[in-house]
C-alpha cells in the first residue's frame, strides 16, 4: 500500500472535525451554565440602577465584581477548550502514524 500525503492530511481533518464536534457541546453546555448562574445577580443589579436604588458609581463597581466572576468561571472553558485541541492533534497524530505503519 502507497502513502499518499494528500488522503492522509484529509482523513487527519476529518479526524480532527469529529474529536471537536463531539466535544464542543461540553464547552457551550458549560458557558451557558455561567450565564445562567449569573442571570439572577445581573437582573438584580440591572433593576437596582434602572429603579434608581444604586448610583452609577455603585453601579460600575459591581459591573465589575460581576465582570471578575465571570472571567474566573471562563478559566475552566479555556482549560475545557485546551483538553480538546490537545485531543484533536491526538487524533489527527493517530491517522498519520497509522497511514506510515500501513505504508510500511
């Protein structure tokens, strides 16, 4: 069997699509969940300025205390999203030393 470099990059792409569509719905699962646990919080302190109950600098200063909340919660995505690039070249490694072996 010969190697052929242009099958073997298309099978790697293929190999690479399939590990991140399997796995990005984790990732969206999970940034719709820090929405959610943050809604409540976000429509209090929205209705709090629209009412007039807190001033624009209170306001502000809780924008960004809900800011750092959500910056703390997107760390786990960027670590989620790291996982699932290194499984992708995984994959994608696996077809190519696989297409070698075969050559051989």
């Amino acid at each position: 069997m010969g190697f052929d470099i242009n099958t073997v990059l298309n099978d790697m792409a293929k190999a690479i699509k399939d590990e991140v569509k399997v796995n990005i719905g984790d990732i969206k699962e999970y940034a719709d969940k820090i929405l959610e646990n943050e809604k409540e919080s976000l429509e209090e302190l929205g209705q709090a300025r629209v009412s007039g109950e807190i001033d624009d600098e209170t306001f502000e200063r809780e924008v960004e205390r809900e800011k750092k909340v959500v910056e703390a919660e997107l760390l786990t995505i960027r670590i989620m999203t790291k996982a699932l690039a290194q499984k992708a070249v995984n994959a994608a490694i696996d077809v190519f030393v696989k297409a070698v072996k075969l050559a051989i």
